[in-house]
C-alpha cells in the first residue's frame, strides 16, 4: 500500500511531500521531496535506514526508530516542525494501521 501526505510546515514556508510505501503492510519506506534542507537531510537518512517495521514503530513499548532518527537529524530545527507527524502517519496509512484522513491544525494568536 501506497500513501501520500502534503505537508506546508508553517511560518517557515516550507513544504514537503512524503511518500510511504509498503509491500508487505508492515516494512514501510519513505520518499521525501521537500525545499527545506533539513528535511531533505532526514528524507536522506530515512533511505539509508531501510524499511522500518511500522508495528515496531507504533508499539508503546519500543522506542520508534523513525522518531530517534527526526531528533538525531533535526537537531537545532524548529522543535515543533509538522513534518515528523506527517511521516509517522504515513507510515500508518501505508501500512494499513490507520485510515486515511486529513489532519488539520488551525493556530491563532489571541
């Protein structure tokens, strides 16, 4: 299974599409396109991981490989980056874990 997430990340302007593809609905891979470089970085770093077991990555029990490997790369980005969300529900999506909805978050200064 295949899913899609569009994310424009905020202020920065930045925007990302990641790909998460999985064969087997379980070992899940990224693709990432994004114009911010350390997204790009991380998009990198995730093909060098391999597929990652979405099971795994879900389980309270475990520590997600994909969320250690966002804090590793991402070090000195902004800690409230939308990206890293978008990616873990990919993954979701791609590995049959999770229905295919779209997230909104509305900010708003009062």
């Amino acid at each position: 299974m295949k899913a899609t997430a569009h994310i424009e990340a905020g202020i920065c302007g930045f925007r990302t599409t990641v790909q998460a593809a999985s064969e087997d609905d379980q070992h899940v891979t990224f693709a990432v396109e994004t114009d911010c470089e350390k997204i790009w970085r991380l998009g990198a770093r995730l093909q060098t991981l391999g597929p990652l077991d979405a099971f795994e990555e879900i389980n309270p029990a475990n520590d997600s490989r994909l969320l250690a490997t966002v804090r590793a790369t991402l070090s000195g980005c902004c800690a409230g980056c939308a990206v890293p969300v978008g990616l873990f529900k990919a993954m979701q999506v791609a590995a049959g874990l999770a229905l295919p909805k779209d997230i909104h978050l509305a900010l708003r200064q009062e």
